[in-house]
C-alpha cells in the first residue's frame, strides 16, 4: 500500500458522513470540520450541527442514495467515507419481521457497501473508510436480543477486510470501530440501557466522542486497514 506520512491536521477535503444528525455522526462532522475539512452529511433529513451540505435519503433504500451521494459530489475532491447510521429493532428472532430484517441490512450493511463503492473510484486524498460497527458484531446480549443487528454488524467486519484487501494498492484503508453502550437515542431504545456500563472493566458507559477520536486515527492511521478496534471500555473482555 503507497504509504502516506500520518498528518496533524486533515487536508481540506470532504467526508462523506452517513448518520450525520446522529450523536456519533455528530461529534465525527466536529472533528472533521474542527481539523480543515468538509463535510457532506447523508440523512433522512439534514439535522444537528456540522455539515457543509446534505444529502437527503433514505438509507433502506441504500443504492438509491448511494447514487445521490454520487451526483452531488460531483468533482469536489472526496476524502473519507464513516457510514455511522445504524438501526435496530431488537426484536427477539421469532419476533424479528422479513421488513425488519431487510431495513437492518440495508442501513447497516449494504449502505456501507453501497457509499464505500461510490467514493472508492473518486478518493482524491486516500483518508480511507470507516464503518461504525458494534460489539454486537461480537456478542450477543441476554437482555436485548437482535439477531439481525448482531449479523448486520459482523458483516461489517467481513466487507472492511475484504474491501482492504482489493483497494489496498490504491492506498484505502478500510476498518471498523466497536462501540460499548452509549446514553445516545440508539443506546437507550434498545437493551443495552438496562445492562448500562455493568459489563465495562471499569463501569463507564463508551461516549460519542471516544468513538469519534478512533475513527479520527483510523482515517488518519497509514499501514492500518482490515481491522475491527474496539471502543468499548473493555466490554468483550468479562464473562
Ligand atoms: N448507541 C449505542 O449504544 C451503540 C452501540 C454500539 C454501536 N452503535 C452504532 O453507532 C452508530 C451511531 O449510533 P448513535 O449511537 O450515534 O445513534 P443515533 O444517535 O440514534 O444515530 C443513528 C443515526 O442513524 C441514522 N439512521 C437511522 N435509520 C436511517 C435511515 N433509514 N436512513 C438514513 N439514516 C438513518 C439516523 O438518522 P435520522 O436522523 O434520519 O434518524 C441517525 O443519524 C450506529 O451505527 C450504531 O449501530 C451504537
């Protein structure tokens, strides 16, 4: 892979941001921005603070966005794609519904495949991809079952090494993060606020923006792709 040197600061190039109205979403446009950037966030409907434009788009229709997204970016030099939307039902599996099934894929899995295909041809400043996964890709927790979400999201490991692999000599690298719990809308629907930070080393919930400064190295790391990292305050670790 043509290695480039780490930089402090992110040239001024725009991220394409899935999840932007997000609380993850969120703190990564700040981040982004905060460091010279720009960025395009993709959403039901533009929202919160920190995006440069938007693109407006239902993500259980993944490729028609994805095409959305190409349209709009145009000839604006592209950087970095971070697929931080994400949905879950946490039905149990015999509850879970064909529609539900297919919803959870579609946002979770085949956007990330869908965007990282659209920008991959047209990177201008190889920064690289970023797939926001969970623990769940991992775990399967007793007190919220979602089968769908926890398949959804090991397919994310699957898809970042193996697009690492293809797009490796042009210099992408592709990885993904593993939340722990989080108090944003998403972490208290569903099962994960009844076990709160019980299951971390240390008994702290994961925070938006302790996510965000992984996924900021991640962009920035050269020589790192393939890889899941786990931001989670050592949830995977006890049983
Ligand atoms: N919260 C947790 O405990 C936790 C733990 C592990 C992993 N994660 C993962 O972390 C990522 C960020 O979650 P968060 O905690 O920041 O949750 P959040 O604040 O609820 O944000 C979820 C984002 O996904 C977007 N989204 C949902 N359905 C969509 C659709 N059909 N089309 C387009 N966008 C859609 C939402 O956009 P709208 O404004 O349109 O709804 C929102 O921007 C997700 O991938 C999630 O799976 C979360």
């Amino acid at each position: 892979m043509p290695q480039q040197p780490a930089s402090s600061s992110m040239s001024p190039t725009w991220l394409v941001l899935t999840g932007a109205t997000g609380a993850v979403g969120q703190a990564v446009a700040t981040a982004w921005r905060g460091a010279g950037g720009l960025v395009l966030g993709v959403s039901r409907a533009p929202g919160g603070t920190g995006c440069d434009d938007w693109v407006v788009g239902d993500l259980r229709s993944p490729w028609a966005v994805a095409d959305r997204v190409r349209t709009a970016l145009d000839q604006r030099p592209v950087g970095a794609l971070v697929h931080a939307a994400g949905v879950v039902y946490a039905d149990e599996a015999l509850h879970t519904t064909p529609d539900e099934w297919d919803q959870t894929m579609a946002v979770n899995l085949t956007a990330a495949f869908a965007l990282a295909r659209t920008i991959a041809p047209i990177l201008t400043a190889p920064q690289g991809v970023v797939l926001v996964g969970s623990i769940d890709a991992h775990l399967a927790p007793r007190d919220g079952p979602d089968a769908a979400y926890g398949a959804a999201k090991a397919g994310l490991l699957g898809l970042a090494r193996h697009l690492a692999v293809e797009w490796g000599p042009v210099g992408t690298g592709v990885n993904v993060v593993l939340p722990g719990p989080m108090t944003t809308g998403m972490g208290v629907s569903v099962g994960t606020a009844a076990a709160g930070a019980a299951g971390a080393a240390d008994k702290q919930w994961t925070s938006p923006e302790e996510v965000t400064a992984a996924i900021m190295f991640l962009l920035r790391a050269r020589g790192v792709t393939g890889q899941a990292l786990a931001v989670d305050h050592g949830w995977q670790l006890g049983y």
